[in-house]
C-alpha cells in the first residue's frame, strides 16, 4: 500500500463518519457547529465542500456516542473531555484511559490506581477491588491460623456465584 492511501491522508467524510459511528448527520452537524468536536482534516468551508474527519476523530465520536448512550448531557461530556486535555494533556485520545460513566459524573481511569472525576475538576476518587481484599484476608488470617481452613464456605460461594 502507498502513502497516498493510508488513513491518515484520504480521510472520511460525514456520511461515512455517521455509518460508523451509529449517529445522524443531524447530530455530527450539531457536534460540529457546537464546538464539541469537528473534522481534524479538512472543515467544510462553503457549500460543496466536504468534511473529512480521522480515524481518530471517529474514535472520540463513537466515545461521545456511548457516554450520550448512558445518558450523559453533551455539556458534560465537553467539560470531562477539557478536563481530559487539562490533566492528561491534548493526546489523551490515543492513550489507554477507560472512561466510566453513571450518565451524571464521568470518570476517566488513567491506570488501575487512579481513576479522576473529570466532572469535579481532576478531583481523585478512591477505589477499592473487594476480591483481592477478600484474598489477602484469607491469607493473614492463614498465617495466624494455620491449621485452620479459612474462607471454604465463601469460596464455595464465590464459584457457584462466579459459575465455576
């Protein structure tokens, strides 16, 4: 394959954008005129001229798609994604971060020790997986104990819950 075909110098225009991303030309227009994200290649700039966004342009589309999904209104979805440029700098969307969302706050896990509120400025949120916990009780309690067999009856529990 040549230069003159790889994604990064033909683009897509918004027909074309919308099949993939699952939304109307009506809404890329409106996301477009609004500011919330336009074409990263070619803006349109009259009548007959087209539009040509990026692959990840249509990326951040389809991320813009899932949190409206979930219920979440597009100006916080503008706030979280200028917060994502505040803390994690411009090229946050080609980072591994995994955003979270309840449809009213939205979260952006930058590792799986830090998972930042982008709705309360940056503000750090705490987290806590209970299986491992659950694992290193059983484990101290062990050494206290030795001869005793911890947690058997959670253990069976936790596989048939787990289906295992």
């Amino acid at each position: 394959m040549t230069d003159a075909n790889t994604d990064s110098n033909l683009g897509y225009r918004s027909l074309q954008v919308c099949k993939v991303v699952g939304i109307t030309y009506r809404q890329l227009d409106y996301w477009d005129r609004s500011g919330l994200l336009g074409p990263s290649m070619q803006v349109a700039s009259g009548s007959g001229t087209q539009r040509l966004y990026t692959f990840q342009d249509i990326v951040t589309l389809r991320v813009i798609k899932s949190l409206k999904d979930a219920g979440t209104s597009l100006h916080k979805i503008r706030l979280a994604f200028e917060q994502l440029e505040e803390q994690v700098g411009e090229n946050w969307r080609v980072l591994d971060i995994t955003l979270l969302s309840d449809g009213t706050s939205i979260y952006a896990a930058t590792s799986p020790e830090e998972v930042i509120d982008l709705l309360r400025r940056g503000q750090g949120v705490f987290g806590i997986a209970v299986r491992p916990v659950h694992d290193e009780v059983r484990g101290e309690l062990h050494k206290l104990f030795p001869d005793r067999v911890i947690g058997a009856v959670e253990n069976e529990k936790l596989a048939g819950a787990s289906g295992t």
